[in-house]
C-alpha cells in the first residue's frame, strides 16, 4: 500500500505496516513540516496560490495606502508564511516558531510610512493566531486603514505546479520500485536532489524546523 498525506497518514501506513501489510508513505502537506524531505507534495502549488495573492493585494494596498494582514496556513509550521513573505516581498512576518513584539513591529511601520512607503503588507501562520488582535493593535497604532485577508482552503486547490507535478512522479515511481524490492514502513522523500527513503519512526520522531537564516534574510529584505 502506498499512503499520501502527513504526519497523520504516515502514522497510519505505520500501524498498517505493524500489523503485517507493507507500506511506503509519501509526503504530501503544504505545511512543509514533515523530516526527511526536503519539500512535500503541494508545497509548491500553494506557495504559487500565495504569492499570486500577495501580489494582488499589494496593488491594491498601494492605490489605498493601507495595511494588509494576510493569514495563510501553518498550524504549527511557519514555512508557507516565510517563503511566501520573502519571495512576494512583505514587511512583516509572524510565524509560530519565532516569537514578536507588536510595539517594535508599530514602529518598523510608522518609520517605513515615514520614508515614504504606501502600503504595508503583513504575512501571519495561522498557528500564531489572533489575526484580529494584531490587526487591530496595528490599526490604532500606525493610523492606517488595516484590512484582513484569510486565504483559508484557496490554499489547498488549484491546477498543480510543474515541480509539484514533477516531484509527485519521481516519488511515485520510488515508492512502486520500494514495494516491490519488499521494504515497508518507510517514506520516500526529496533530499537535495536524490529522492531517499527513510524508515517510518525516523521521519515522525523528528521535528523540522524553520531555518534561522531564511528569517533573517526575510528581516533584511524588508527593511
């Protein structure tokens, strides 16, 4: 049996695997959260879907000159909110895993108005929670018009990239060539750019964390 999914799922193939039935999972969550691979099927086709958004939000926050908080998925994994601020350009990124301050985030702002920017854009996990509290907070403090967008399961649908589509072929064809060799409870996953298989209790009993350079790089890029 080949299973699909996350962490749930995997844990699933590995009670099946227990119980006598081979099985090879193969990562797909947009979280990104899942060890042993690099990214997971719909990673990709996701963070396209945000950035588009972003984008077209940001036309309108510019024309408007008002803020914009952007909540996107990530429960307990902040990556689609990261990579989707760095690469769509945002001021601001609040992500479960590193925590914030609202008054030092009012006053980066109110220093990027004063310099002369129209918009702000800021990108929230949905795992930090209260959205509308930090909307409101920013709203008093910068004086600007503050507006929420939840992309909610937007996130989740759409015509698959061509990575995605890509990676979902090469880790299909690994998991056919592991069966068949007989293994079982393992998943197959992209590390660098060889795809590996990794035994089962490996890959959950480990966490995946976010990279402290790609927040700092995400710091600078917004100054």
């Amino acid at each position: 049996m080949i299973t699909i999914g996350g962490d749930g799922t995997l844990r699933g193939a590995r009670d099946l695997s227990a119980l006598g039935l081979k099985t090879i999972g193969i990562p797909a969550t947009i979280d990104n959260d899942l060890s042993k691979t690099d990214m997971a099927i719909g990673v990709d086709t996701a963070l396209n879907t945000v950035i588009e958004a972003i984008d077209k939000i940001k036309d309108t926050a510019s024309s408007h000159q008002r803020a914009f908080v952007v909540e996107v998925m990530g429960r307990n994994s902040g990556y689609l909110a990261l990579m989707s601020g760095i690469a769509g350009g945002v001021e601001i990124i609040l992500i479960p895993e590193i925590s914030y301050n609202l008054s030092e985030i009012s006053i980066k702002l109110k220093e990027g108005y004063q310099r002369g920017k129209t918009h702000c854009i800021i990108v929230i996990a949905e795992g930090v929670g209260k959205t509308d509290e930090v909307s409101k907070y920013l709203e008093d403090k910068i004086g600007y018009e503050t507006r929420i967008t939840i992309l909610g399961y937007l996130q989740r649908g759409g015509s698959p990239s061509a990575f995605d589509r890509l990676l979902a072929s090469r880790l299909g064809a690994a998991a056919v060539e592991h069966l068949l060799k007989g293994e079982t409870s393992k998943m197959v996953g992209l590390i660098g750019n060889k795809v590996e298989a990794t035994d089962l209790d490996i890959v959950l009993s480990q966490q995946k964390t976010i990279k402290q350079n790609l927040y700092n790089l995400a710091l600078v890029l917004a100054k």
